[in-house]
C-alpha cells in the first residue's frame, strides 16, 4: 500500500495503521494512540479523564469507548479529532506521518494489518490482539532547554519555567496565556511503577516495533533496562527499535545494545548548524554534536541515521547550512542520511507560517538555491519532500500573523534575557528582516 493508501480498501483520506497497531505512553504517563496527535493523543475514559499507565493497565485502554470510536470513524472516512497534524501535512505536499507508516507497516504486515482491521471491524471495532509496537517516552529527563520544546518533554525547562513563573511576572503572564492559567506540574515517576513493567515485559514477545525516546532517552536507565530485557529474552532480533537523540549522549554503553536488534533507527534532533543549533537547542554544544554525529555515521549499516530538524522560525533562513552539513557527511561516510522536517506548529508563536511574507520569501530563495547545489535532493526521497513541502509551506499559506509575531518577539526577548543570548547575534539576517518590518526583539 502506498502512502496515500490508493490500493487499499480502508478510506484512503482518513484511515491511519496505528490505532490498530501501536500505543503510546507519553512523558506525563498518559496513553495515547499517537505521538503526533493533538494532546498527545491522550485516549480517554468515559468521563473524560486519560488512562495513566503505571495506575491502569495499557489493555484498558486499548479496546475503550474512544479507542474504537477512533478506529469506526477512520474505517468510515471521518477526520479523527488530534490528528489535524497529519491532514495540514498532506495540505502542503508533505509527507504525514499517516502516510508515512501506512507504507511502513503495509510493507512489513500487510496481511496482519488486514486481518486485524477486518476482525475489529466485525466486533464492535474491538481488537482481541495486542499492539505490535510500542511508543514509550519513560519521562522527561532531558538536559536541553530546546525553544520549540515544553516542561513536559524537559526536566531543564521544567525547571527554568518554574523559576520564571515564580520570579518574573511577565513570564507567568505570557505562560498562562497560553496554558490556561496553570503553574507546569511535575511529571510524575509512573514509569518506575511495577504494573506498568510487567505488562511491559510480558508484551515483548508481540512486538515488532519500538519507539523509546523521553526526555533525551540516552540518559534514561529505564530504557537499557528495557533493552536489556529484549535481548534477554531472545526476542530483540525481531524488534526495530527507534529513537530520536539530541546527540549529547552517545555512550558506548548506549552504542552496544543496538548491534542485538533485527534494525535500529536513530534520528538526531538537531535544529542548526554551529552556534546556530546551540541557540535553538540552548546548552547543546556544536563541538560535541558534531563529535557524536560523525562516531554514528560509522555504525554498522543495520543502524539507519537520519536527521529530524524541527523547522520553526528561529532556523527557517539558516536550515540550509545545516543541509549543507549533513550532505557533506554522507558524501564523506558515503551513506544515506534521512533528513525529514517537523514542523513547529505549537506554540504559534514559533510557527513559520506567521512571518513576515519578505522573510519567506528569503527562505524559499534560499531553499531554491540549496536545491540547485545539492547532491542528494534528487535522491533523497525525505529530503525532497520536507525541502519541497516547506517551500510550499512557505509560499502558499497565510500571511503573516501579527498578533502572533508580538507573541514571538515577547517570547524571545524573556528566554533571551533569561539565558543571557541575543537572538540578533546569532540570527543577523533573521533579526534584521524582522526589524525592518517593525518586529525588534530587543528594541
């Protein structure tokens, strides 16, 4: 099945493998049936409420009322509420991540898939069989301060957003502007509960797939312990394990699980080049990235190194260099690295869409140009879409947001006072288009 799903008999537009398949568990402890989707993808009880992992059962949650209501509307061509990110994807020619594991999964299962589909189809979309992959994000024990991030993926912005809202009233206007009013809670250790291990452990025998991640995931020691258990178990040569890492971390201890799984894919979340990427991706530092890059480019060709830049506004003029970067390693290593963009499109006020139109029109020349240079946009399947999407992105949806670029000139002043950086001395050309059409972070 491609991933427009034209060959299938589910509804091309709406359906989507994962409901069938996968359950997620994010940092908070909710479950969810997406990682992508609107709140996390929190599924619900009948009162409302989530289900938590670590308090109830993941099976709870894999067959309730909102999990096969999911599951009817996708088969009956619905758009699901939460997963709107998919469907702005493919409005903009982007690859959405629907598409994206259809394929995946339709190549890998395709008869599993149908079998499961048709069998919940005839039980009142109940599914008798356990998820195939797993999505676990095993808190949020992270030592970044990404600016495209939250306090609930980072213990550091955790506390940072604390220590603002406590301290700057600014601040904790601007964060409950945006939150409703409420002060970021603490993520609570469910993931250190014995419940949710054991139908952990139990389920490895099913698994196809898994997804650990956080938080930055190479320094969570619950996720070698769950890789261990893997391979103690004999099963981890059946697994593709997963990850996305920020590239601060790479351990050897870390480096010699992976040669035991059947395939690993290990995508580096890097948003910049240089001092570019360590403004972003504030107390990242480009000389260990670039170290810890280069040792994975060298794994064994059963581990795939991707590239997932969160395009936003703070690297929508210099994406192009770390373009340039990564092509040049693959060229030096003479593998393929995936690059596919994620989109920041919460919070608003970090949205690409909402700038000004001279700014796009700088990032579409520049995009152009990149095209024109390279080696590998004509090969690198991923690559030409994110580049080609974003140029559509870019070109063809709305005009800037005002209201919004205050929210993002207010934003960047309080993080920038805070963390002691000038945007304007790390993103010249970004901050000089923004002032000549009035928007001065520092002004």
């Amino acid at each position: 099945m491609a991933g427009s799903n034209r060959d299938s008999k589910f509804s091309p537009e709406t359906f989507c493998v994962y409901p069938w398949i996968e359950q997620v568990v994010q940092s908070n402890g909710k479950v969810g049936f997406c990682c992508v989707a609107k709140g996390g993808g929190m599924v619900k009880k009948d009162d409302g409420q989530g289900f938590r992992a670590g308090v109830e059962p993941l099976e709870a949650a894999w067959n309730s009322n909102h999990m096969r209501s999911i599951r009817k509307g996708m088969l009956e061509g619905e758009q699901v509420p939460g997963c709107e990110l998919c469907y702005f994807q493919e409005s903009i020619g982007k690859t959405s991540y629907r598409e994206m594991h259809n394929e995946e999964w339709m190549n890998k299962a395709r008869v599993e898939i149908e079998e499961r589909v048709e069998s919940s189809r005839a039980n009142d979309f109940k599914l008798d069989k356990p998820a195939l992959y797993l999505d676990l994000r095993l808190g949020n024990l992270c030592n970044l301060k990404c600016r495209s991030c939250n306090p609930y993926n980072s213990s550091q912005i955790y506390r940072e957003t604390v220590q603002l809202y406590d301290q700057n009233d600014e601040y904790r206007d601007f964060w409950n502007r945006f939150n409703g009013g409420k002060k970021p809670a603490e993520t609570p250790e469910w993931y250190e509960s014995d419940l949710f291990w054991d139908e952990v452990i139990r389920s490895i025998p099913n698994l196809r797939k898994v997804y650990l991640t956080g938080g930055e995931p190479t320094l969570i020691e619950r996720n070698y312990k769950f890789m261990q258990a893997c391979i103690d178990s004999g099963h981890a040569k059946n697994i593709f394990l997963m990850f996305n890492i920020n590239c601060t971390n790479v351990q050897d201890k870390f480096l010699e699980y992976l040669p035991h799984f059947e395939f690993v894919l290990i995508n580096a979340s890097i948003d910049g080049h240089g001092p570019e990427n360590e403004y972003i991706r504030y107390l990242s530092r480009w000389e260990t990235i670039d170290k810890n890059f280069r040792k994975l480019v060298k794994l064994p060709k059963n581990v795939q190194i991707g590239v997932t830049p969160v395009l936003q506004i703070y690297n929508v003029l210099t994406i192009t260099r770390l373009l340039d970067y990564i092509e040049s390693i693959a060229l030096e290593s003479g593998r393929d690295i995936n690059v596919d963009f994620l989109y920041a499109t919460d919070p608003t006020y970090i949205n690409a869409q909402i700038l000004p139109t001279t700014v796009k029109q700088e990032a579409v020349r520049r995009l152009e140009s990149y095209k024109s240079r390279s080696k590998t946009y004509e090969t690198q399947r991923f690559l030409k879409n994110s580049i080609d999407s974003c140029i559509n992105l870019l070109s063809e949806h709305p005009a800037q947001d005002e209201a919004k670029m205050r929210d993002f000139v207010q934003y960047t002043r309080l993080l920038d006072t805070h963390r002691k950086q000038r945007m304007e001395q790390t993103l010249p050309d970004l901050s000089s288009l923004l002032r000549s059409e009035g928007y001065d972070v520092h002004g």
